[in-house]
C-alpha cells in the first residue's frame, strides 16, 4: 500500500524491530534503563511540540501520552514502553492511535518517527549504541 493511501486509511501505527518503514522499527539502545527512561520523559512531558504526559510508570515501563488536536485531525493517545530486551539492552517501543476511525494523513507514523529522532538527539549515542533489534548479540552467535 502506497504511503499516501496508507495515511488515509490508517489511525493507529505501532513500532515492531520486523517493520519494513525506518520510522516504526523502534530502538535498542546499549545504554543504560535510566539514561534512556529520563530523555524519553523529557520529550513526552512537552519538549515535544504538543505532546502532554499523562502517565510514567518506571517500575512498569510504561508512559501514556497525547498529542493535541491538530487543525482538522482529533488529538491521538502514545504509549510509550521502555524496557530490557532478552538481550538486556534498552529497548524503547511506541504505540499511537488517533481518536477518530478515520485515516490521520500519517500523523501517528510521523510523530513515532520525530520521538525516535528527538530521543537519538538527547541521548547523543556514540556508535555502536544503536543496535539492530534483528540481530544476534556476538556472544549468542555459535562458535
């Protein structure tokens, strides 16, 4: 489905390390639970333009955010999931659904994507932090 007759039709976009767009594989980050919990706290406490935090359980991981209503498009809701992995690295996902059952024109795809951008920003990784969600560790690998 073309990107433009996805953003008509779709409410709700999810990130998943198996996503075939950039923008919803999500991160996995070498760095630590705290580090990654905090900035993401930032961004969704306002920092962000428009979003408002409403939840922020770090024992579960989890933030609940809104973005606000924007010209003819109804406010979404953002789930925000920061956890370790199997791997026990920091892995951030989020989810966002637009109030409405109509298409968002892309909005919950691109603010999962500014969020992601923003937070790379603020955690100023070095190489090698970012890892790819779809591979092994080397330590898992068979010798």
């Amino acid at each position: 489905m073309s990107e433009i007759l996805r953003g008509l039709t779709e409410h709700r976009a999810e990130t998943s390390p198996t996503s075939d767009d950039e923008r919803l594989v999500g991160r996995t980050y070498a760095i630590p639970f705290e580090d990654v919990w905090q900035a993401a706290k930032r961004l969704a406490s306002g920092e962000l333009k428009g979003w408002t935090l409403w939840v922020a359980d770090d024992q579960e991981g989890i933030m609940e955010a809104s973005l606000r209503p924007l010209l003819f498009l109804k406010a979404a809701d953002v789930r925000i999931t920061v956890g370790l992995d199997e791997n026990a690295q920091t892995r951030v996902d989020l989810s966002a659904t637009s109030r409405t059952e109509r298409g968002d024109f892309g909005r919950c795809r691109r603010a999962i994507g500014r969020f992601v951008d923003r937070l790379d920003a603020l955690l100023d990784p070095k190489p090698g932090q970012i890892l790819d969600p779809s591979l092994s560790p080397a330590w898992m690998e068979p010798q």
